[in-house]
C-alpha cells in the first residue's frame, strides 16, 4: 500500500488530527462549492463607480435600540433600508410607523427566523407572505426587498422569492454589530471594506448593544470619505443612471 506523506507512519493521536483538519477543509471546500454554483444569489452590491452606499438595519427583537438608531439618523440628516420581521411589526407598530414617517425604506426580514433553507418551496412563500402581510397592515405599503434570515439561501428560496414579486437583497459588508464585538471594532470593518455600490449590513435589535455608540462615527466616516449615503431603492436607481 502506497504511503502518502508518512500518513500510515504517524501515531494514532496525529492521525486523527490530521483527519479532522481534512474534514473540516472538506466541509468548508463544499460550503464554498455550493454557493458558488447556485444559480440564483441575491444583491450584495451595486457596480458603481459613483461614492454611493446603502446603509441597511435588520430588526427582530426588542424596542429600545431601533428609536436610537432613528435619532442618530433624523440627527444626521439620513435615510436607510430597514429590513423588518413580520412579527415585530405587529408588536411595535409605533416603531414602524415612525421609521416609515422619517423617510426611510421599509423592507421585509421574513417571518420567522429561522432559516430559509430548511423548508419547501411552499412553505417558504409561506413565510415570506405572512411577514408581507403583517408589515402591510402597518404601513399601508407592500414591501418589495427582502433579506433572508441569517442570510441563508439556495435555489430554491431564490425561487420563492421571484415568484413572491421580491428582490433578495443580501450585503457586501457585515458590520458584525450583531457580535458585539466593540465600538472600535465594528468602525474599523466598515472603514476598510467600503466601496462604491456597497450595501452595508447592520443591525437594530436589542441584542446589537454597540450599533448606536458606533453608528454616529460610521456615518462621519462615511461622509468625510465623499460617500452618500441612500436607500436600496434609491441605490438600484442611481447605478442605472
């Protein structure tokens, strides 16, 4: 039997970290693999050269970090996609309705939080609907972009949600405010991943304990760098300019 790298020379302890290191890089290999050949993804950015970004907040719990978001942003004069669970709009309808009367751009986050990925088709045009519906009795409006729970994805939730009239809109930086990793931190991430056309994910739930002591540097960098700072929508339109 051949040898490959001594592997049949090396004691049983090595042997069996050698394995699991493999099947990890399998596991993260495969990972890669599958995003990579599905058919459909959602939008992560814009191909611009203009300085423009899309600033955009996921919400699911809680109701005290989305009013201090709204205040820094009335503040600073900015407006933002906000991507809401159907649930939470049910709960906090006054939070709903002032994010919609400062000008910014309400999107759906689903219904559940769970992943998309887990269900049939059916039931995911059944999740989608439900967060549709509940945010509509809100605001009088039908939302029309949608950000998956966690992110997660594959053909067939990308199906789902052509055929549910929505656009899926993912991120091209992950803020990871939903870590809560440190003020400095969260700063830094966006200041060196920011670029032209870029959709920028942070977070308003309660769990994002650093997003409003962040959120006030963030937008001065932001600005001091030339970037305005717009909606989805508003994004889509200025890049087909």
């Amino acid at each position: 039997m051949p040898r490959f790298f001594g592997f049949y020379e090396m004691n049983p302890q090595t042997k069996l970290v050698v394995i699991a290191v493999l099947v990890m890089l399998l596991l993260a290999t495969s990972g890669v693999y599958v995003q990579a050949f599905l058919k459909q993804k959602p939008l992560q950015e814009v191909k611009t050269d203009k300085k423009i970004v899309a600033l955009t907040f996921d919400i699911s719990w809680g109701f005290e970090t989305a009013p201090q978001v709204l205040d820094i942003l009335q503040a600073e004069q900015v407006e933002c996609t906000f991507f809401i669970s159907g649930p939470w709009a049910t709960q906090y309808p006054e939070i709903v309705k002032r994010i919609q009367a400062d000008g910014h751009e309400i999107a759906s986050h689903g219904h559940r939080h769970l992943n998309l990925t887990i269900f049939s088709k059916t039931e995911v045009k059944e999740e989608i609907m439900k967060a549709h519906q509940a945010i509509q009795e809100v605001t009088g409006e039908a939302p029309r972009l949608i950000r998956t729970p966690n992110g997660d994805y594959n053909d067939n939730v990308m199906e789902a949600i052509r055929e549910c009239d929505y656009k899926a809109i993912q991120w091209g930086t992950d803020s990871l405010d939903w870590m809560n990793p440190g003020v400095s931190v969260i700063v830094e991430r966006i200041n060196k991943r920011v670029h032209p056309g870029d959709i920028i994910l942070m977070h308003a739930s309660d769990t994002c304990k650093q997003t409003a002591q962040a959120l006030p540097i963030i937008i001065h960098n932001l600005h001091s760098q030339g970037y305005e700072i717009v909606t989805i929508s508003e994004l889509l339109r200025q890049a087909e300019e």
